[in-house]
C-alpha cells in the first residue's frame, strides 16, 4: 500500500460521468487516494458501450457475475446499443486520446485485440437497465444495469452478490462488524480544477462505511469515505464498478459505483445498493440460466 503513494492521483470518489454542479448528483469516475493496482478480481472489466452507428460513446467499469452476465451501472448502459469488455488490468494504458488510436495492446476501445476475444475481451449487443431514468431521482435511481456477453469468459472466479439486506444487518451491529469497503474501477484519477488524470487501468482502495439512512441513500445507496491514510474512493468512470463489502481479498458486492456531489472526486461516494431483494431478483431474472452466486448475510 505505501508503494500507492508514487500514484496519489489514482482512486478517488466515484463521480458520475457528466459535468454537473456540484451540489448535484455526478456520475462516478476512478479511484483515488491510496490506491493500488487491482490484480485481485480478475473479473473487473472495463466497459466500453457504441451508438446506433457503432461509434465510441463512453466508458465505464462492472464485475462478472457469470461467464456472461455482467453487473454495471443504470447510467452506462441506457441509451447505449451495443457494447465491448476488456478484462486486462491496463485495458486502456496505452490509448492516446490526442490521436484516437486504438489501444495497440488491447484494442481499446473499438476492438478486441489479437486472439483476445472470448479471453479477455468480449462484446454485447444485450443491454438492460433496472429502469434507470436519471441520478435526479435520488435517492432511488434505479441505477443497475447488466451486460449479457456474447462470447462467455472463463475464469477461476467471479463476483457474488451480498445477500439482502446485509448492510442493514450491518448498520444494526456496526460495533461488531466489519466497516471496510473496497472500489475497483478503471475510471479518471482524479479531477481539479486545472486537470485530469487517467490511467485507464483497473485500480482498488478501501474506503470505510459512513451512512446508509440519509436523504441521499434511504436504504437504496450506501455512503463509504475514502480520505484518510491507505484509503481511497472513486471518481468519473468507475461508474458501474462494484463495491465490494470487506478488504482487497472480498468479492462479494454490496453495490455498484453510482455517483458523488463533488466533480472533483474528493473521497466520498455513493454506490447503488446491490443486496436488496428487489434488485437481485431482478439481476437474476435477466440472468436466466447463468447461476448467480449469493453470499448469506454474515453472523455475529
């Protein structure tokens, strides 16, 4: 972790993509803070979703849940018509937005690259949304959304989902349990006032639970805070990407990146509450037949 410092402006709070006032709901960007490169969930992919006409759009980050089914956010996939994962930890790393060449390595972000798809990169023309219609509907947004690849990517592991109603558990015991949260995303790393910063890599920081129940979570988001030494939080384009409940290690998600009330991604963040039941009913109704792996709430 202390090695983390050398890439200060890394991991930060997940804003939303678009330049919204402050005091507003912005769509969540990339990590920052003490972050370090994220080599433990193999599963992150970066996203990167087309238009009608097959152009580049935007981008974002989501977890696999299955070989096929990925988890994102509302606001990455509504309005989008197709999509392509990339699952190298430097998905991005070496493309050049001044010339808009393909990334060499990867392909980023027209093509997957090489004998890569079907290995580490895939592509969708099945999106969905949890009926997200904009982040002004805090604090109910609705904001999940699923990739349905069309090339299943095989790996050792991939993400769970949180039971429902864990973090409530949580709340109700917070003396007894564990507080820490950890983001991973391929987002922006950081934003001031006279600057950005990209890696374009898949990136991850601890962060620690702050609120569940104010007017800006309600029991459909949850609050997590990442100032403070070997923390960190998230910024413009982690959007989707999971909220893990526990340290680098966990894979169980508890929400999806969602927004911040700072553009400059200054540690805070809010994250879509995954372990609802009305939600994974929902992840798992469009799932299908791919099994969804639920993790039971925790004791103690």
């Amino acid at each position: 972790m202390r090695t983390s410092r050398m890439l200060r402006a890394g991991i930060g709070a997940m804003v939303a993509v678009a330049a919204l006032v402050v005091t507003t709901a912005v769509p969540a960007g990339a990590i920052t803070g003490d972050y370090v490169k994220d080599t433990e969930h193999p599963f992150v992919g970066l996203v990167v979703f087309y238009d009608d006409k097959g152009a580049f759009h935007h981008r974002c980050s989501g977890a696999l849940l299955t070989p096929t089914v990925f988890l994102t956010a509302g606001h990455c996939t509504a309005g989008a018509s197709s999509a392509r994962v990339y699952f190298q930890q430097d998905a991005g790393a070496n493309w050049s937005p001044e010339t808009g060449k393909d990334d060499p390595i990867t392909g980023y972000p027209n093509t997957c690259a090489g004998e890569t798809e079907g290995t580490l990169c895939a592509t969708s023309s099945e999106l969905h949304d949890y009926g997200f219609e904009g982040l002004d509907a805090v604090p109910e947004t609705r904001d999940a959304g699923l990739v349905i690849l069309a090339q299943p990517i095989e790996l050792g592991e991939y993400a769970s989902l949180a039971a429902a109603g864990t973090l409530d558990a949580l709340a109700a015991r917070r003396g007894q349990q564990e507080t820490t949260f950890t983001a991973s995303g391929y987002g922006v790393s950081e934003v001031n006032p006279v600057s950005t910063t990209s890696f374009r890599e898949r990136l991850m920081a601890e962060s620690r639970l702050t609120n569940l129940t104010s007017s800006s979570n309600d029991g459909y988001n949850v609050q997590t805070n990442g100032n403070g030494k070997d923390r960190g939080g998230t910024c413009t384009a982690d959007s989707g990407g999971p909220l893990f409940y526990g340290p680098f290690t966990s894979n169980t998600i508890t929400g999806i990146t969602s927004f911040g009330h700072n553009r400059y991604c200054k540690g805070t963040g809010f994250s879509y509450r995954t372990d609802r039941q009305e939600v994974i009913d929902w992840i798992t109704s469009v799932a299908g037949d791919e099994k969804i792996t639920v993790v039971p709430l925790p004791t103690g």
